[in-house]
C-alpha cells in the first residue's frame, strides 16, 4: 500500500482567504455588539424609571393621607426597593419631577 503525498494541507493563498474572510465578519460583528450593549443599558434605564414610577404611585396609594413621596426617602425605603437604590447603567442620575411625579433620566430620555 503506497501512500501519495498529494495536497492534502492548505497553500498559502487559501489560508490568506480565510483569514480575510474572518477578519470581514469581524469587522461586521464588532460594532453590532457594541451597538447591542448600548441599547440593553438604555432598556434597563427605561425599566428602572418604569418601577420607580410604579413605586410612587403604590406609595401615594397606600399613604393614608394620600400624599405623595419625597424620592429620596422613597428609594431610600426597602418597603418598596428591597434590592436597593436603582442605578443606571449609563451612569445617568435620577430625578422625580416635582409636578408630575414621574422619573426622569439624565442621560436617557423615555
């Protein structure tokens, strides 16, 4: 039995085309990625003002005077965030406007 030595690892120029080719899908899927971690902080920002919005109005529910909350001391209150304060992702600060007593978010807007 004899064994041919016929071709069987890759050349040079092929190896070339697949590192080309890898290099393309990279350059594609890096700045997708990126893309996706920006927008899944901006929907854990939406969600935290979306609970801390339901909190305020649990809260003036549940006051028996039915008076609405300081936000300091309401997420501040492990009745109502066990978890503690909530945080944004992107670092924005939170704030209850005064008249509507809704979140808002210094970075992200809803």
């Amino acid at each position: 039995m004899k064994l041919s030595n016929c071709g069987k690892g890759l050349t040079l120029i092929e190896l070339l085309i697949v590192i080309i080719i890898l290099g393309a899908l990279a350059a594609i899927a890096i700045p997708r990625m990126s893309q996706s971690s920006a927008t899944a902080k901006e929907k854990a920002c939406l969600t935290n003002i979306a609970t801390m919005d339901t909190q305020i109005e649990l809260y003036h529910a549940d006051s028996a005077t039915g008076a609405w909350p300081v936000f300091a001391t309401l997420i501040a209150d492990t009745n109502y965030f066990p978890d503690g304060d909530p945080v944004c992702p992107s670092d924005g600060v939170y704030s209850m406007n005064a008249t509507t007593y809704r979140v808002h978010c210094s970075i992200h807007k809803p």
